[in-house]
C-alpha cells in the first residue's frame, strides 16, 4: 500500500470449504473465493471496487481455517463502517466463506510476501468402507490400509531446501526451491489420517503430490527410499500421482513481530537460489 493518509490496509482472516469454488483466484466466468469476498467487501463498505490479495493460492477444491488476505480501504470509510463489518459480511457472503476478524494491519504488512511458513493439513481415511459421510467434503479415502511409520520415514528424507521441481508444475520465471519446515504424519482414530505440511511457500500442486508419493510409500507400493530418489532428481516425475483436493486445508500463515514485517516481505521478494552444496548421496 502506497503510504497517505487516504487508505488503511486490513487484514482479514478466512475460513472456506472449497468444494463448491474454482480456487482462490478471481475467474471472469467461474465462481471463486476471491470473487466472492470482493464483491461482498464492495457492497458492505460502499466502494466501487474491493482488490483482495491472500497469502496463499488454494487451488479448486482446497479449503482453508487459516487464510489471511488483505484489502486497502479509505480511512474514513474504515472509520465509519469498520466495527460492523463482520456482521454485515455474515448478511453477505455465501455459507461457504467466512471472514472470522478484519483489523488495521501493522505498518508493512504483506498478505503474500510477509509470511514465515504456511501450515496445510491433508485427511485420509483408510477406511474399508470409505470416509465418514460427514467428512466426505474435507477427507480423502484411499482404498488400501496405510502405514504411517512408513510414511515418516519417507518424510524425513523430504525435510530442508531443496528444489522441489519434481513435486510441483512448473511456471515460467518462478523458482521451485522451498524450505520444506514439517511433513509428518499422525493417525488421529482408527482410520483417519492427518499430514501436516509447513513450508516458508509452495509451488504449484506441491503438497498434493507430496502426498501422492508419500501414500505410494504407505501402502507398499513403493519403498521408502523412493520419494527421496525422485525429489534429488529435480526435474517433474509422472509417475508421482497427485491426489485430489478435497482432503487439503489451508490451518495456518504465521507472521512474524510486526517490526519485523517489511524486511520479510522484502527478503521473500528475492529470488531464492538453492546453495551450493556437496553431494550427499
């Protein structure tokens, strides 16, 4: 945001189930999350337009606990409008997308750019007879019995930087290196299954085919070492099948001090290349 004293940047923390949404980004002919909020910010604050930036891109299908976005408003219309905007953007917005708080940002805030990880959880259920049919929305089922200590195992050997090429669909000009943070996996009841993922950012269909091959592993179908083998051969591995969406959620974007802000937003900005570093078998 430019600084004047005419506009105040918000910053809006989001819920969706994105079962029913064509992603995150505003499609002219599709109905998205994005779509949504800024038509819905437009409307409860009285401005010809509403331009919502997030942290985090889901794709179709992907929901999310933990999105942040934010949104640049006039002074006065904050001023005049802001203590009942969650309210009037419950009366608004669809069943499925839920701004939970909006407040004045602190100076330097960047929804995309500021973050120090994102933190998405995949569900599994293994279940013989399928998934829940409450869950049927947020979980995945996969048709064979899991290992989860086998799945670990593989994880570990993901954990650090890397390039991720082999994990993720390639965009022209954008850098596939990552700091994988946590892959881990739990069995939170009998057939359910939840993988936790945090990185400082991902690349396109990373976790969902950081999954893919890690559910190969955890069903005998490939061994540990495997997962491993393709991420040092960095280049896209069709043999990595990506999952579908609906089991993926969007939990968290951690900040860091607000003091600290704008020289992240800074410091993530630069292209990020990958050190130069010894083989290690």
């Amino acid at each position: 945001m430019d600084e004047n004293e005419t506009n105040v940047r918000l910053r809006l923390d989001i819920a969706y189930d994105g079962t029913d949404f064509s992603g995150w980004a505003a499609q002219p002919t599709r109905r998205t999350v994005q779509g949504e909020l800024e038509a819905a910010l437009a409307k409860v604050l009285r401005l010809p337009e509403a331009s919502v930036t997030c942290a985090g891109r889901t794709d179709a299908g992907v929901h999310a606990r933990g999105q942040v976005a934010q949104v640049d408003v006039p002074v006065a219309t904050w001023e005049n409008e802001g203590q009942w905007i969650l309210r009037r953007l419950a009366g608004v917005l669809p069943k499925d997308v839920r701004v939970n708080a909006a407040r004045v940002a602190p100076p330097g805030f960047d929804a995309r750019f500021s973050p120090l990880f994102r933190r998405y959880v995949y569900r599994i259920s293994d279940a013989p007879y399928g998934v829940d049919p409450l869950r049927r929305r947020d979980v995945l089922w996969h048709r064979h019995p899991v290992d989860v200590g086998r799945m670990n195992e593989a994880a570990a050997l993901l954990v650090g930087e890397h390039d991720f090429a082999a994990f993720c669909k390639k965009r022209e000009g954008a850098t596939t290196i990552r700091e994988l943070l946590r892959l881990e996996w739990v069995r939170e009841d009998g057939h359910l299954i939840a993988g936790t993922i945090q990185a400082d950012a991902f690349c396109h269909n990373m976790v969902r085919a950081l999954v893919g091959a890690l559910l190969a592993v955890g069903d005998g179908r490939r061994e540990v070492e495997w997962p491993g083998r393709v991420l040092g051969a960095a280049v896209r591995d069709s043999s990595v099948h990506v999952v579908g969406p609906q089991g993926l959620s969007l939990e968290e974007v951690r900040y860091p001090a607000d003091e600290e802000l704008a020289e992240r937003a800074v410091l993530t900005r630069r292209v990020r290349e990958l050190p130069c570093r010894g083989h290690s078998g």
